[in-house]
C-alpha cells in the first residue's frame, strides 16, 4: 500500500537520476541526489534501487561515512566507477 501521488513523485525521481546520470558519466562525476520523503526514505530507497546508485542513504538506517567513503575509493582505485550517484533523503530537523 502506498499513498496517493507515490509513484509519481518514485517516477520523477527515476526520471532526474538517469538525467543526472549522463552528466555523471560525461564527467567523471560523483553527485549526491536528495529526493523528497518527509520523515522516511522509501522514495529514495526505491528509486535509488530502480535507478542502480551506487549508495542510499536513508533515515531508517544509520549511515556510516567511513564505510562510504572507503566503498567510494575502492570503486575509483579499481576503475570500475568512473561515476557514482548517490540518492539521500535527510531527516528534517525543525527547530
């Protein structure tokens, strides 16, 4: 079960990353993608999957930069990455 417009805004998303993507790979870029979600990251997730990034992270997980970082330089040294996305959706923090 999903809510209303949630495959749409999935859809969107999809759509930006593979644009996003070319540049990327054109480049030899590393982009992070923020994706909309309020307070969870199932679009993130889900489109993050759909799309092949490279790294998701989301609020239901914690996020462990050095592991990132050391899977991001692993992926350059072995030139297997000449771009990488990663798709975020942050926590909102009001205060």
């Amino acid at each position: 079960d999903f809510t209303i417009g949630y495959d749409t805004a999935v859809n969107t998303a999809m759509y930006a990353i593979d644009k996003i993507r070319d540049t990327a790979d054109s480049h030899d870029r590393m982009f992070f993608v923020e994706v909309m979600g309020r307070d969870s990251g199932f679009i993130a997730l889900d489109s993050g999957i759909a799309t092949g990034a490279e790294a998701i992270l989301i609020p239901e997980t914690p996020t462990y930069i050095d592991e990132l970082v050391n899977h991001i330089e692993q992926g350059w040294r072995r030139k297997k990455m000449c771009h990488i996305i990663i798709v975020v959706k942050l926590l909102s923090v009001l205060s």
